[in-house]
C-alpha cells in the first residue's frame, strides 16, 4: 500500500509582472509552510507527495499543473462555479522563503 498524499492548503502566492498571470506565480504559501518556489511545488505535486488547494467559496479546489509545448510549467485551480481562478486573487506571502 502506497502513502497517502499530503494536503497543503495555498493561502498566499508571490507574483512577477507577465503576460499571463499564471506564468508570473513565482512562489506559493499556507498555514505552516512556504513559501516555496512554483518549481518545487510543481515538483512535489508531480510526484504525487503534496496536493495544494486553495478554497473557493468555502470549497477545496486543487491546484493542476500545466504544461503547453515551449514553455515552463504553471500552476492553476478549476473552482466550480468561479468567474474567476481563486489562485490569483490571493494575498501576497510575506514570509522569508523555506525554498
């Protein structure tokens, strides 16, 4: 029997100005971790170690990594119902980064 994945719920993320939004995440947060880099999350998710979600109207949506041909991968959350992407609409993290 495998491990269970850890749940991370994302509560900040750092951004860099860029054409599209997504691309710009440079870091991501939450309760008790991070920041941590969008490359190690991105990581981490892949290797099936950490789920990240964000809430959104009070439900959990999970966080997917996305990979188009010539470009590094991003990050983005499909919430149910959102006119928007909650991912984007949050805070900035103002702790020192852990990596």
């Amino acid at each position: 029997m495998g491990r269970a994945i850890q749940q991370r719920k994302v509560t900040c993320v750092n951004q860099r100005p860029h054409s599209n939004p997504y691309e710009g995440i440079t870091r991501l947060g939450g309760p008790g971790w991070g920041p941590l880099t969008r490359v190690f999350v991105v990581t981490l998710i892949e290797a099936r170690i950490y789920n990240f979600f964000v809430l959104a109207e009070g439900r959990p949506a999970d966080l997917l990594v996305v990979r188009e041909q010539g470009k590094r991968p991003y990050l983005c959350c499909q919430a149910d119902g959102a006119a928007e992407d909650p991912l984007l609409g949050l805070p900035r993290c103002s702790k020192a980064p852990d990596r």
